[in-house]
C-alpha cells in the first residue's frame, strides 16, 4: 500500500501561513501589554496633569494598543474606552456617551443605508458597466484598465470601499477570462495568476477604491472622524462641499499616479482584448432596464447629494455671511442632508397596492456597518473627553516641544501624515485615524496653527495605505484572490505611498486646503 507525500506548500500558502501566525502572537502581545502599559501610566507621576487627564491618558494608552493589536475586535474596543472613563470617575456616563449620538453618526448612517439602496437594486453596478461600455474603452486593454479604476474611485466616493471592491472583483475577473480565452484559442495558455497585466489590474481595482473614498466626507471612515475631531475637540465644521473640493482635486492626482506606475509596471502584451467588448455588452444587457426602485433609489441619492452640496452653491453666490445660507445650514445640515435621503427609500413605493417600498429595515439594518459606526463613536468620545480634561492640550504642548517649540506648518503636516501612512499599513486606517487625529488636532492648536490642513492631511494618508493586505479591505479583497503576490503590493504600494505623501497630500492639504479656508 503505497502512502501520498505531502504536497509542498506554495511560497503564497507559506506567507499567509507566517501573516497567521505573527497576527496571533500580535492578538497575544497586545491583550497583556495593553493593561500593563495602561496600569504603569497610571502609577507614574505627573504632576502637570490632573488626576482626571491621567486616568484617561491611562486609558488611552490601552485603547490605543489594542486598536492596533486587536486582542479584541476594534469595535469592541471603542466601547472598552468611555466604558473605562465612568468606572474610573473620569466622566459621567452621559457625556461619555455622548458622542455616540453625534450628527456626524447619523451623516454616515444615512450613507450607508444610501449605498445599500444603490447595491441592493443594482445601480452601482450599472454606473460601472455603464462607464465600461463607452465607445473610448473599447478592447483596448490600456483603456480597460483605466475604465476599471474610474469606475471603482467613482462607485468609492459614494459607496463603501469594501463593497465596490466585491462589486468590482468579479468584472475585472471577468475581464481577465476573456484574456485567457483569446490567447488559448490562438495556441497559447497563460497562468492568470502569473499574469503581469492580472497583477495590474486587480492592483489597480484595489487602490482605486481606496482612493476614490477620498472624495467625499461619507467615501471613508477616516474622513468623516477626522471632521468629527475638528467639530468635537475645536469646534470647526467643515462642509460637505468644501470637503469635495479637495477630495476631488486629491483622487485625480492620487489615481494619476496610480494608473502611471501600475501600467508602466504591469503592461499589457496585446494590443486588442477580444472578446472584452462582448462580456461587457452581455453582462450590461443581463442588468436590464431601469425598474422602479432604481429610479426611486436615484432620486434618493440625488435629494441627498443636492442638500450636501447647495450650501456651497449659496456661500459662492450669496457669501458666507448671508441669513439665508445661516438659515439652510441650521435647518438642513449635513447629517440632516443624508438622513433625508436615506428615508426617501423607505416612503417612496415600488408596489404600492402590496404596500413595497423600495427599501425595508431588515435590508437597511444590514447595510448599516455598524463596527464602523461604534468605532467613529468611540474615537469621538476619547477626543472630547481629552479636550474636556484638559489632556489635549498637554499632550499638544508636549509634541511641540518635541518639534522644537516653533514648528513650522508643513512639518507638523509631515509629521502626521508619516505616522497616520505607517499606523495604516500596519493596522487599519480607521484605527490609525483615531489614534493619530487627537494628537494631529491638539498639537496644530498648540502651536497657533489652524488644524484643518493638519486634520486633512491624516485622513488622505490614511487612505494612501496601499503596500500590505491588512491595510484597506479593498486590499484585502484582492490579494485573497490569489492574483497579487504580496511581493508585488509591496513593492507598488511602497511607490505610491511615497509618491503620494510627498508629492500630493503634504503640498495639498498645507497650500489648497488653506486656501479653499481663506476663500
């Protein structure tokens, strides 16, 4: 009886075997060491802080370590820390929960039960093959691959990062079959997997998502938490519209840069996809036409997108200090805006004799990515409990000081955006928005800046997480595929990151977002 040898593990199988491995002891590490470090911040005197910053500098301390080690999921971990504050005296419950009722929640919910509107009936989906069937696409293979990424950061800005990548993979999959079947019918057999221009173009879906999301307040978490941390800690309301003015301007470039070093790293062979024009055509005419609830959940979207952005129409036509544009924003603020929208899907019918209506609660509720919405809430919370306390601005005074006591505006912004980037690729962006924006926030008051551009800056960096697949689920979609070596992220993230920071996001938030302040 003849007994099988074990198969040799691929080099993809022995990675992932290693990322599993360090990702428990990185749980293990972080349950023992945060409630240490946690008990010895407690025990070290500090004698310009008051026993209730203290506390909470002690909470902190273990909050932020296991945001990034995650012994516990980090929603969890963003109840642990208001949760801690009652206990240990530091608040009362209802201003440590306070910030769980922020209108900046209520701005994301609507966005979210929005976009489950838009999935659920197949509008996303739509607009996609709706771009990928322009005459200029075609079966270029160059022009697909930009198509593809146009309308991932599009979907992005308005949709979940997450979801668009789902709704994307499979197109460009799809794509990549009608590659495959050209070459085999010619004689030749490729490997997907070992395909450089497969390699680009899922690259390309993945960071595409990501930065698409850097368009609106509502396209990634870390944006609006960081315009919650200017309302909460500085009492600065960015809008909607002025937030898409430098979104906008930050995706082209950002998705510019992507598309040059992706397709000049991972070119195509061939000159024409056939086949390519065919799949889209087929799986355009599989979507139909436009039903009820797509029409209804289309004009939900715009209701919504018309109230974020009239604001702004009225301050370039009325100027800033007009009663009227005081009187919109007190009656139909952002958050106000989103919910409209949102509830338009569950009074507008799509039968109305059986009573349908184009979006129930059970399908909203399951839209809603609750984590996101506790971890906003909890990020909040410790940043207006550090303002209340007073341990912002110690904490603020104690990062200038290391800066020199007089730094100057684009080295903070540096500064910041350097640690949010690394915090990001290492952890999550969201975690890494809430850990580094307090201290973004605090340090830019302590040192007389504005912290706006600060503040800006930490949220497009955090969306610059490009090299490693636990950086963006975006990231991590895609190279559970199987189609992008981690060797290759890597080393096409680490580009785009430097490229990205340095070149884009530091000169962008410290001369164009001033500039669209001072305006």
């Amino acid at each position: 009886m003849s007994t099988q040898e074990p198969r040799e593990k691929t080099q993809e199988e022995k990675i992932r075997e290693a990322e599993l491995a360090f990702d428990r002891k990185r749980r293990t590490v972080g349950m023992i060491c945060g409630p240490l470090c946690a008990l010895l911040v407690l025990i070290t005197p500090i004698e310009a802080l008051p026993w209730e910053a203290h506390k909470l500098l002690a909470i902190m301390a273990l909050v932020a370590l296991w945001w990034i080690t995650e012994p516990v999921p980090i929603p969890v971990t963003s109840l642990i820390g208001p949760t801690l504050a009652v206990i240990t005296g530091v608040v009362p419950a209802s201003k440590a929960y306070a910030a769980f009722s922020s209108p900046m929640i209520f701005l994301f919910m609507g966005g979210f039960i929005i976009a489950k509107g838009m999935m659920m009936h197949g509008l996303d989906r739509k607009f996609a093959f709706a771009l990928l069937s322009m005459k200029w696409v075609g079966s270029n293979p160059r022009r697909i691959f930009l198509a593809v990424g146009l309308a991932c950061a599009l979907c992005s800005g308005w949709v979940s990062n997450t979801a668009t990548a789902a709704m994307m993979f499979p197109i460009a999959l799809g794509l990549l079959e009608a590659i495959k079947e050209m070459f085999a019918a010619n004689g030749k057999v490729i490997e997907l997997h070992e395909y450089k221009y497969a390699t680009g173009l899922m690259l390309m879906t993945a960071y595409s998502c990501s930065i698409g999301g850097v368009l609106t307040p509502i396209g990634t978490p870390p944006n609006i938490i960081m315009l919650g941390f200017l309302d909460q800690m500085a009492g600065i309301h960015v809008s909607f519209f002025e937030w898409m003015i430098w979104g906008f301007v930050a995706m082209v470039i950002y998705f510019v840069i992507a598309y040059i070093v992706l397709i000049r790293m991972f070119p195509p062979d061939v000159e024409k996809i056939d086949g390519a024009e065919q799949f889209i055509a087929e799986r355009r005419a599989q979507l139909g036409g436009w039903t009820r609830a797509q029409k209804n959940t289309l004009i939900a979207f715009f209701v919504a997108v018309f109230l974020w952005v009239t604001p702004g129409v009225l301050q370039i036509i009325l100027g800033g200090g007009a009663p009227e544009l005081k009187m919109y924003n007190r009656l139909f603020p952002e958050a106000i805006a989103a919910m409209s929208g949102a509830l338009l899907l569950f009074l507008l019918p799509v039968n109305w004799k059986e009573r349908e209506f184009t979006l129930t609660w059970k399908d909203a509720a399951a839209g809603i990515e609750w984590g996101t919405l506790l971890l906003f809430g909890g990020g909040l919370a410790m940043g207006g409990m550090m303002y209340s306390t007073g341990l912002s601005s110690w904490v603020g005074d104690i990062i200038v000081g290391w800066m020199g006591g007089n730094p100057s505006l684009i080295v903070m912004t540096g500064i910041f955006c350097v640690m949010a980037l690394l915090l990001a690729e290492l952890s999550s962006h969201t975690a890494a928005v809430n850990m580094i924006g307090p201290l973004g926030v605090t340090a830019a008051i302590a040192a007389g800046f504005s912290p706006v551009p600060v503040a800006v800056g930490i949220a497009l960096a955090a969306s610059l997480g490009f090299m490693l697949p636990v950086s963006t689920p975006p990231n991590a979609i895609i190279y559970a595929s199987g189609y992008v070596p981690i060797t290759k992220m890597i080393k096409t993230g680490f580009l785009i990151d430097v490229i990205g920071m340095f070149a884009v996001t530091i000169p962008l938030v410290v001369y164009f977002v001033t500039w669209v302040l001072g305006m």
